[in-house]
C-alpha cells in the first residue's frame, strides 16, 4: 500500500508540476476548444488578428529598441587594455588573485527604469587574458577605462612589485583570416559540461590554498603557461576569460512568474541529486504534516559539499574563448587540439569539467559534406573578430539574427555558415582565480616576463 501511495503521489505531483509550469498554454487550448465548438472560432481570430499583429510588431520594435540604446551606449564605453607583469617572486597563492578579482571587478549595482531602457545603461565587463606572442607570455586585463584607478590600486595591494601598464591591443597586428592574407587561425569557446551548481577543480583542490613551499607546489595554471611559452617564431595563443557581475535567472518552479539567481539554482540541483535517497516523516509537532530527511550516499558526498562551497562565494558570469593564430607557413596543425587539451587539469569528474563549443574547425557547418576550405577560414576569421569585440553579453545583431536557434537545418545552408550561440556560465571568484593568477617560481618558463628588481622607498634620513 505504501508504493502505490507513493506511486500516486508522484503522479498528481507530476500533474500538479505540469499545470503550474504550462497554466499559460492550457488555458488557451481550453479558449480555443470552446471558441471552436460554439462556432465562434473564425470571428473571433479576425476580431483579434489585427491585436496579435499589434503585439508582435511591438515586441519586434521593443526589441530593436532595446538593442539599439544599449548599442549607442556602449559605444560610449572607452577600453583600454593593460598588461600585469607579475613580480620576480610570487610567494602568494591564488587566494590573493581572488581577492582582487572580488575587489576590483565585481561591479554589481541596480539600473533604474530611465538608466536601463531610455539610456542603455548596461554593466561593465572586463576581459582577463593570457597570451603567447611568439612564446613570450604576457597577461593582459581589457577593462573600461572608468575602472582603470581601481584595477591598478587593487592590482597592487596584492603585489605591491608587479607593474601594470597601458598597452596596444595585441588583436590588432593580425589584420585578416583570408586566402589572401599571411595568417591562418583556428579557435574555439570553451562550456560547462553540466550545469554551473556544479564547480570545475580550483587551487583549492590542488593544496595552494595552505601556502605549501615552492618545491611542493602543484600550479594547475601551469600547463597553459608553459605551453604558451614553446610556441615557435610566427606563432601566437590568446586566452580570453570575459566577466560581469552574475544576473542570471531561473524560472521558480511552483509560481508562474517567480524567478531565482544561481545560487537558489544550485539549492535545487542539490535537492535533485538528494531526491532519490529521501525519506517522508510525519511531524512530531504538527501531527497530519510531513518533512524530508535527506541521506547523502558517499559517492555524492564530494559533489553536494562542491557545490554548497561554490555558491559562499560571489559568481560571474563568464565566456572563455581560446585562440590559436600563425603566418600560414608557421601553422601547426598539432596546436589546434595542444591549446584545447590543456585545461583538463580544471577537471573534476564527479562535478564539473570545461569542453569545446562552437570551434572554427567546419564539423559542426559541413553537414554531410567536408566544409570548404574557403568556409573554415571565414570561421576562423569571425571568431577573430568575436575574440577582438570581446563579445559574449552584448552580441551583434549579426549574431542574434543569424543562428542555429533561429535558423534550423536545412534552411541554414541558405545563409552560409550561420552562428552558434555564444554559451556563458557562472563561475565564483575561486575558479576565475584559479584559471587567472601569476604562477609561482616553480614554474621556470624563461619567456615568461617578470619584474627583476624589487622596488623600494629610499630611506627617510638621506641627506638633503
């Protein structure tokens, strides 16, 4: 008797899910039914007609709206790009990173109506990239320059011997990927494999949050510089992490306008991964009502304390797009899957793990016939352009318009190879440091620049 009550239960609770989340499109079915069996059906859809039309034109025209105001405003945004060079010794873990990152990047604040759709207003976002130019690695932070005190304030009271200075855009000196141009590219963007709740490997897991000595340190950032460091004359790597203060939000199951941020999220998807090993108790105090108790089996264990430490720190919202770009003469094809492959370090199985998406490569655009090579270069040379725009919260109408959501197989092979769009994903400050931070001096790259000398105040008692 006790599993077919549960069994029922679980029934009219899926009815009752079903209702809530789909009321909208119910309730019009059952408008249509009547209309239809009472004869009323043709005169009402051309009483309403000209109204539908009105709604959707309006919604066409707000959209546009939006788009264009946010547009002009961001115009009006002056980047600048600024290159750290870290100090000779870095003694400090990725904890410090951390807390510039917290400090000096989370822009968090409320838009008013007027702010929001008459001037545009959007919030910033900052670029934090690695790059190899013909092996010498450099890191980079593109940033409005409204920001640029606090960057550099906050940059050095963390490494007070680091130096942070005004630089070209290095995007810059590769002008084309064309049959005609001397460059070749290939690029990708990287996604979650499952949802944000669950957190990738951070400096944490691998000990750097104690400080261990030099000669005991294991740095997951370390792969990446040190392969960015042995690429050859002609050669370079880009590394693009592009943030802004989280605003994502989810549907609220149970209501029918309810919304919640990530971290609510990422309560539900625990509740979710509890939900087969709970059990239903009667209340002691309030006889007639019910409680769960949740058992976590221990090969969940790991993964439910992950997620409820991920989300006791602040989230960003985040794109990471990757980029690997030589003269046509100096291409290694080997590179393409080198620059793909070396952030399996951030992997962890029972959590989390980064993957390739929307990569320039022609798979995914040829269908059942290999993509041209005349196809694969425009590919690369988009994503060029998406990787120089730094691009993933505010995309072009070319790419809004242009995608695989709004134009499906067949019909997309009209419009020549249309976008995939961009994805972007909550990471805390935890992950973003530990994907961005200066390595130690374990790490023994010659190319990678450092501060050499140590700066110093001169000493108060100089003669004058």
């Amino acid at each position: 008797m006790a599993d077919k009550k549960g069994g029922s239960d679980d029934f009219f609770g899926a009815i009752e899910k079903a209702i809530i989340e789909y009321w909208a499109w119910i309730l019009v079915i059952i408008i249509v039914f009547f209309l239809w069996r009472y004869g009323v059906l043709d005169d009402f859809i051309a009483g309403l007609l000209p109204l539908f039309a009105v709604i959707m034109l309006g919604r066409i025209a707000w959209i546009w709206w939006l788009h264009y105001i946010q547009q002009d405003f961001i115009s009006g945004i002056d980047f600048v790009m600024l290159e750290i060079i870290p100090p000779r010794d870095v003694l400090r873990s990725p904890k410090a990173m951390e807390l510039f990152i917290t400090n000096a990047l989370y822009h968090f604040s409320y838009k008013g109506g007027r702010e929001e759709y008459w001037q545009g207003a959007v919030w910033f976002w900052f670029s934090l990239e690695i790059v190899s130019i013909e092996g010498q690695v450099h890191f980079y932070i593109r940033t409005p320059t409204r920001v640029r005190g606090l960057i550099e304030t906050q940059m050095y009271a963390q490494y007070p011997q680091a130096q942070v200075k005004e630089v070209p855009d290095y995007t810059l000196a590769v002008d084309e990927i064309t049959p005609h141009s001397a460059w070749n590219g290939w690029g990708c963007e990287l996604k979650l494999e499952k949802p944000e709740a669950f957190p990738i490997k951070t400096y944490v897991n691998f000990g750097l949050d104690k400080d261990p000595k030099e000669e005991f340190k294991v740095d997951p950032i370390s792969p990446v510089v040190e392969f960015f460091g042995s690429l050859q004359k002609g050669e370079q790597a880009w590394m693009q992490i592009v943030i802004t203060p989280s605003k994502k939000t989810w549907h609220t199951h149970g209501t029918w306008f309810g919304k919640h941020d990530w971290v609510e999220e990422s309560k539900n998807q625990i509740i979710a991964l509890l939900a087969p090993f709970a059990r239903e108790s009667e209340r002691k105090s309030r006889p007639g009502t019910y409680t769960y108790e949740y058992r976590t089996p221990a090969f969940l264990d790991n993964a439910i304390k992950a997620i409820s430490a991920k989300t006791s720190k602040l989230g960003f919202d985040t794109g990471i797009r990757i980029y690997y770009v030589a003269k046509k003469e100096a291409f290694n094809m080997s590179n393409r899957r080198n620059i793909r492959l070396i952030w399996r370090q951030y992997a962890l199985p029972d959590c989390n793990q980064l993957s390739r998406h929307n990569n320039t490569q022609g798979d995914a655009y040829s269908g059942i016939f290999t993509a041209s090579k005349e196809t694969v270069m425009k590919l690369a040379n988009r994503m060029l352009k998406e990787y120089r725009e730094r691009s993933f919260f505010h995309e072009s109408l070319r790419q809004k318009i242009i995608s695989k959501a709004n134009i499906p197989w067949p019909l997309d092979s009209l419009f020549g190879p249309v976008y995939f769009n961009s994805k972007t994903f909550v990471l805390n400050v935890e992950e973003l440091a530990t994907m961005w931070h200066f390595p130690g001096q374990i790490l023994k790259v010659p190319t990678l620049e450092r501060i050499e000398s140590k700066e110093a105040s001169p000493p108060t008692n100089l003669p004058i």
